[in-house]
C-alpha cells in the first residue's frame, strides 16, 4: 500500500491520504514517512520544471509572475528572489490563530499533493514539511486571509514561511517562537524555493479539507450521542418505541433513517417506561420532536455520507497550478476552486443547526410539566424554591441560535481579488471555520440534553412502584450511570450547574456516552 498508519506512523506514497491519516497526524502526533516511490516521482516531475526553467518562452509559475501579474517573464537570477516574495506577500493572515490540528492537517495534506509527483518540487522540500510536522513544529496560521480558490492561499504561505525559516510557530512545547529558532533546535535546515516551489506550497484546498475531514469523524460521533439522548428523552416522556420499527422505516429506504431508528431501538430494548403514553393523558402520538427523530437525524447522517464521498475524492486529488502531468505535460487548471468542498462544509452547517434544534424541543418539553407527562417543572426538587434546570435550556437555545446563524451558507458568497483575474471564489475556508464551531455547539447541546433526560430518568425512578426493578432500559441505565462516574450530578436541590454542563460536554466530546451504551447493546451506527 502506498499510504499505511502502523504503529503511530504514516508512510506516505503517491496515492491517496486516508481520512484516518488526517486524523492519526493532525490530532494524534503521528510520524510521517515519505515512500521511496514518491520520492522517485518528485524527482522526475522536477526534472521536468527544470527543463522548462532553462527554455526563453515564459511559463506561468516557473517563469512569471502570479495572478494579475502573471505576464511578466522573470529573468533566471531574480527567480528565487521571485518564490521568496510569493510566500511572504502571502503570508498575510489576520485574526486569532488557527487550532493547532488545524495548521497540522493542511500541512500533511499539502505534503500529500507534493508527494504525488504533480507539483514539480524537489523531494526536499516534501523533506522538510515532514521533518517540521515530526518536531512538532507548528506555523502560526490566521483565522482570515483564505477566500477558498487558487488555494487556502494565506494559511498554507504561512506555512510555506516556516519551511524557509521565517515567522512564527509553536514549538512542541506550545510556546510561539521565531520558526529560525525552533528549526535549528530540531536540527533543520531551511529551503531555500526554487521555481514553481513557493507556488506549489500555497495553492490547494488543504486547509478547508482538512476541517472537512476533522469534522466528519466529530460528527459521525455526534450522530450517535443524538439517537442515545433522543431514546432517554423519549423514555423520560414514556413515549412509544413503536415508531421505531425496522419496518416502518423500510419502507422509505433512506439509508440514515434507518440507521438512526434502528440505534434508538436498540438502547431502548427492555424499557418499561415506553409505550405508556396512554396511562395519564392519553395522546395518540408522541410529539414531532420525538416521533421524527430518527428522520431528522437520518438526513443528517445521509448528508454525512455524502460530505465523506466528497473528502474521498479530494483527499485523492493533487491540487496545484500548473501541474505536471505523467505524460510530462505541464498544464494550467482550475482544479485550486474550493466549491465542492465548500458546498459540503455548508451542508453539514446546516445539518448540524436542525440536529441541535430538535435536541433543544426534546429539553424544553422534559421541562414543562404540561407536556412532560408528570415530571416536575424544569426538573426541580422543590419547584419555586428551586429552579431546576430552567437556565441550562436557556444555554442550549442560545446555542441552537448561534448554530442557526452558522448554518447561512459561505459558499453562496464570492468577492473578487487580484484586479479581477481572480474573479469568482468558493469561500470555502471560512465555510469550514464555522462548521467548527457548530459542531462543537452542537455537542454542548446535546450535553444539555443528556444532562436533563438523565435526571428526568432519575425522577422516574424514584417514582416507580416497583421496588428494586428498574424501569429503565438496560442501555439507558448505563449511559446514566456512567454520566454520573463523569462527574455528571443527579437530581437534587440546585447547586452551582455549570461544572455539570461541562462534564457532560466532555463526557459527549470524548465517545464515553456512546461508549457506555455499547457495552449494553453492542456497536451502533
């Protein structure tokens, strides 16, 4: 294989990084390697770039300027001086810095391109990035300067900056340092560019696909917390499971609709609080926020699944402009356009803010004690004396709404640059920087959720006549004990809330909620 992750290593080849590659450098500190084969393939495409370099006629990257600039030849002398200026000119972000398994994914998956023998760099400037990604040594990128097209220009040249030694960057200590510095600490030396390098460096997709990859595994976990907390909310409301038979679900095949029901009925499996949604106030269905559920979640997960195709695809691409083709043609595209990333990163946005907003109708309706069929007001122990859960649901609407803002999409937006030669772009990083966001809004959220199921679970409990049988669901009992060993607080008179919302959102952010439900019902979607 030419890509592989063993033991803590990723060996990298002329094909494709994998998602689990991404994740195993980015968040997980793993060693990279170049392949003996790709090294091979970097030195014969640059034999290539050097053959052009050495012809009188212009080629654009090798031998001109760049965008609107573009029509001026660069004599041979000038031409390092030239790479040089690209990458510090570009070198132009601004705003808070970027999370540091951000800055590490661009740079593998800008690694990955220059691996692929379709840039036309030296194989030591591959070297060097991967010597960098392995010290730990980290450039410090800007949240602004990417409009999404001719690459996640800005970021990917502060990262270009640090391969010449020059500007910032947190050392494996997470102090920021002169990157000089830092390198001649770890026994690197800088490149000094040659054609087409700095160019190379700078012109992909790698920052917003990177965020795109991160947060398909974030949510792919996330969809699993919203059937285990949509399954207790439906338990504490003595809904009916019936909803959720396989067959009611075959029968409009959407894959994720099926897959979210099938997860909920199974940590429902042994309930004796489902199906009494006839004892006290008989209704003849549950509430939408309940009985479509799985729905909701279900086109989220199909979504998912398509963002995941689309990462694929350019995870197996080698963006860059010009190209060097196997055919030995060098060649001008568009290929740097950001749109299909970006159109996904604005897809899950959107999935994400509907997700979080029928968690947040299953809470408030755990709260009212007119619709939450004999639990008390906001889950209080003494009613008016205390408050019960009133505010956490407050922090969970207002999370819902930023999430609702988040989910306008960037991608419908495009502002011209470089005198208008540069004249419809993706938006695409900033499209990614948000989903960022909403996922992580989206996990408080459901941590808020968890925390009130639970304790509405608890209040049923005490409330049972049965005594020492639990009415709880085998799966649900688990996923509220283990929140508890979280340090997630049961009912009782109200206490300082915020550390529990907070453990919850830990316990949800690290799969211990999903965790603890398999050990019950065995793996789940």
């Amino acid at each position: 294989m030419d890509m592989q992750n063993v033991e803590n290593v990723v060996v990298i080849g002329k094909a494709n990084v994998g998602p689990a590659d991404v994740i195993a450098v980015a968040r997980g500190n793993a060693r990279i390697e170049l392949s003996a084969d790709s090294v091979a393939e970097m030195t014969a495409s640059r034999a290539r770039i050097d053959a052009l370099a050495a012809e009188p006629r212009p080629v654009y990257g090798v031998s001109t300027g760049f965008g609107a600039l573009a029509v001026r030849h660069i004599s041979p002398e000038l031409r390092a001086q030239l790479q040089r200026s690209l990458v510090r000119s570009h070198a132009a972000g601004m705003g808070p810095q970027v999370e540091r398994e951000v800055t590490r994914a661009l740079m593998l998956l800008r690694l990955k391109t220059l691996a692929s023998g379709r840039t036309g760099v030296r194989p030591v400037v591959a070297e060097t990035m991967a010597a960098l990604l392995n010290a730990q040594i980290t450039p410090v990128v800007h949240e602004f300067g990417s409009l999404g097209c001719s690459g996640d220009l800005a970021p990917l040249s502060h990262c270009a900056l640090a391969l010449m030694g020059e500007g910032l960057a947190y050392g494996p200590d997470g102090e920021v340092r002169e990157t000089g510095e830092l390198l001649a600490a770890a026994g690197i030396t800088p490149i000094e560019l040659a054609e087409k390098e700095g160019l190379a460096l700078i012109n992909g997709t790698d920052g917003m696909l990177g965020m795109l990859v991160m947060a398909c595994a974030d949510l792919g976990r996330l969809f699993t917390v919203a059937d285990i907390t949509a399954a207790m909310s439906l338990e504490a409301l003595l809904g009916t499971e019936k909803v959720l038979q396989p067959e009611l679900h075959a029968i409009r095949p959407h894959p994720g609709q099926a897959a979210s029901a099938a997860n909920m009925f199974k940590v429902l499996e042994g309930s004796g609080l489902t199906g009494h949604h006839q004892d006290d106030a008989p209704r003849v269905q549950d509430a939408y926020s309940i009985r479509c559920a799985p729905q909701v979640a279900g086109a989220g997960r199909d979504t998912l699944t398509h963002a995941q195709l689309v990462a694929d695809r350019e995870l197996a691409a080698a963006v860059d402009n010009p190209v060097v083709l196997p055919d030995g043609r060098v060649e001008s595209n568009g290929n740097f356009h950001g749109a299909p990333v970006a159109y996904v990163l604005d897809f899950l946005a959107i999935a994400a803010a509907d997700l979080g907003s029928i968690a947040e109708r299953r809470t408030d309706r755990l709260l009212d004690k007119n619709r939450s069929h004999g639990l008390p007001p906001f889950l209080a122990d003494d009613p008016g004396l205390d408050s019960g859960l009133m505010i956490a649901q407050y922090t969970q609407a207002a999370l819902v709404s930023e999430n609702k803002r988040l989910a306008v999409p960037a991608s419908v937006d495009s502002i011209p640059s470089s005198a208008m030669q540069e004249d419809h772009v993706s938006m695409g990083w900033s499209a990614a920087r948000k989903l960022r966001q909403a996922v992580d809004n989206l996990a408080r959220v459901l941590a808020v959720e968890l925390v009130a199921s639970a304790r509405a679970l608890e209040i049923r409990t005490y409330s049972h006549t049965g005594e020492g049988a639990s009415p709880l669901a085998p799966a649900t009992a688990a996923a509220v004990a283990a929140a508890r060993a979280a340090g997630v607080a049961g009912p009782g008179p109200d206490r300082f809330l915020a550390p529990d919302l907070e453990a919850a959102y830990q316990f949800v952010r690290s799969g211990g909620l999903v965790t603890a439900v398999e050990s019950v019902t065995g793996p789940l979607a």
